[in-house]
C-alpha cells in the first residue's frame, strides 16, 4: 500500500473514529486499518491515536497530522486529475440521500436525463428527512435543505428555494385571509419541527431586507414535510414551505398563497460530502446535475 493510500486509512478513521467502521467503508480488514495505523506511527515516531476497548481519540500530534495529512492527499488527487481524460466517462456506484418529497417531486422526474447523459453510473439513491451520518451509513454525499453546520465535511451551494405561504380554502374561509403581518395574530400556523436540530423556527418573513421571526398560535407540530403538508390540506392552519412543494396543489386550488409580498427567506440547499467533490468525478456530476434541478425549480 502506497504512503498516499496509508493516509487515506488515517483520514478516515479520524472520521469515524472505528477501526471496524472505517475497515467496512474502505472494503478492507479492521486487520488492515490497524497495520496501517501501527507503520504510520513508527514512520512518524508518535502515537496518533489512543485506543481503548470502547473507544479511538486522536491525540495531539494525531490532530496536527491530519490536518496535514487531507491537504496531502487533496493535492495528490489534483496532480492525478490533471492528466485524466476528458473523454472519460463517470462511472461506478453512487449512493446519495436526498429529502424525501425532493426526491420524489424533483429528482425522480428528471433520472432519465440523468442516465442518458451518465449511463456508467449506477445510481443508489435514498431518501429520508431525518439527519444522516455519511461514513458510517456508506452515502458518497447527501443533499440537504437549511443552513448547514460545520461538521468537517465538503458542502458545496447547490441553490435555494423560494417559500410560499399558504393555507386551504376552508381555512381561510373560517378565519379569513390575512392582509398583513399583523393580521397574522389572527391566524393560526401548524409548526414544522426539523428534524435536524428538533426547532420549530416559528413564522418567517422578511422586511427592510432582513429576516424576521414571529410566533402564531399554534396546535399542531409535525416533523415530517408529507405531514406538514397534510395538515395544512386538512384546513388546521398556515404554513410556509418550499414554493415546488405545492405548485401542483397550487394550481389545483387545494391550496392558497397568502401574504405573496412577504415570505420567508428562501432557503438554501447544500450536497456535502465527505470528499472534495471537484475531485469525485461521480459525485461532481451530479452535484451539477442537481444544482440544475434546483435552479429550474426557482425559475
């Protein structure tokens, strides 16, 4: 094993910190992981990691070698790009996660384009709302809506969503259809808890080019955007939601905007991944291909 595949071991136990997760994500031995640790540490003179039955730390010169460490390897993954062939086509597995109804109402419709223009990628694609962990659940990114945290992974912008508000016909019938901001103490709104951080954000708008937070009565919070929606259509309140969420329900008049000059912010989407996606060259195409899809969604 070259010195720059060693340091791809290193890196990815410093991320899981499991010998045996590492092991399953890289298709090797826990074996394997643990010579590779033992000839870096006698390379180097230093224990990078303490091992305990239960447990796997870096230790300080272990930190300060990784840091190292991805740097070397990021440069060894340009110098390889620069004499790739264009003419190569991506190819090979790709597992990504997506949120659950953008799968379903974004994705999926466009996969044909997708494969037409990569038929040698073969595409493991799931989708939940619920946070997910990449090494340790094997994704090679993950496409997530909301302001992402630093976490030590890749994030790359994709877009944003512009959000509606909007309620059903019969909810509006019995409450009325809100003018302004402050009619909206009038009102009622069903709460969407994030899965992510388990925070219902309230109600959102923007005025004099801020963002802005207010809270309504409300009775009902769900975590689930089929849910939220649901509600929503069951006349149990306002709602404020990603605009391609409800176009068709728009359309149909299930649905109602109200207040149009004063939605919420729109609100980002990121692929993260644990790599550098312009060095991924599956991962690279289709965090393009998404960043089209969202781009067509807001126009």
């Amino acid at each position: 094993m070259d010195r720059i595949s060693d340091l791809r071991v290193f890196v990815r136990l410093a991320e899981t910190l499991s010998f045996t997760v590492t092991a399953a994500a890289l298709g090797i031995g826990r074996a394997s992981v643990a010579r590779v640790i033992a000839r870096l540490e006698k390379q180097l003179g230093t224990r990078l990691v303490q091992r305990t039955t239960r447990s796997v730390t870096l230790t300080p010169d272990g930190a300060a070698f990784l840091e190292r460490s991805t740097q070397l390897i990021s440069e060894a993954d340009a110098i390889a790009g620069m004499f790739a062939r264009s003419s190569e086509r991506p190819g090979g597995i790709l597992r990504v996660n997506v949120p659950s109804r953008m799968g379903r109402l974004l994705f999926a419709p466009r996969l044909p384009e997708f494969f037409a223009q990569y038929p040698d990628i073969e595409l493991d694609l799931a989708v939940t709302d619920r946070p997910v962990d990449l090494i340790s659940e094997g994704f090679d990114c993950v496409v997530r809506v909301g302001t992402q945290k630093a976490s030590g992974l890749v994030t790359r912008n994709i877009g944003s969503l512009d959000i509606v508000n909007c309620a059903s016909p019969a909810y509006l019938a019995k409450y009325g259809i809100p003018q302004t901001l402050d009619d909206l103490h009038q009102h009622r709104s069903i709460g969407y808890v994030s899965p992510r951080d388990k925070r219902d954000s309230g109600w959102e708008y923007v005025e004099d080019a801020r963002a802005h937070e207010m809270r309504l009565p409300c009775s009902l919070r769900v975590s689930n955007a089929e849910l939220y929606i649901a509600a929503a259509l069951a006349g149990l309140g306002l709602i404020q939601v990603p605009a391609y969420d409800v176009s068709a329900l728009l359309a149909a008049g299930k649905l109602v905007e109200v207040l149009p000059h004063h939605p919420a912010a729109p609100m980002p989407v990121a692929l993260v991944a644990p790599d550098r996606p312009s060095l991924v060259p599956t991962v690279r195409v289709f965090a393009d291909w998404a960043e089209k899809i969202c781009r067509d969604a807001t126009s």
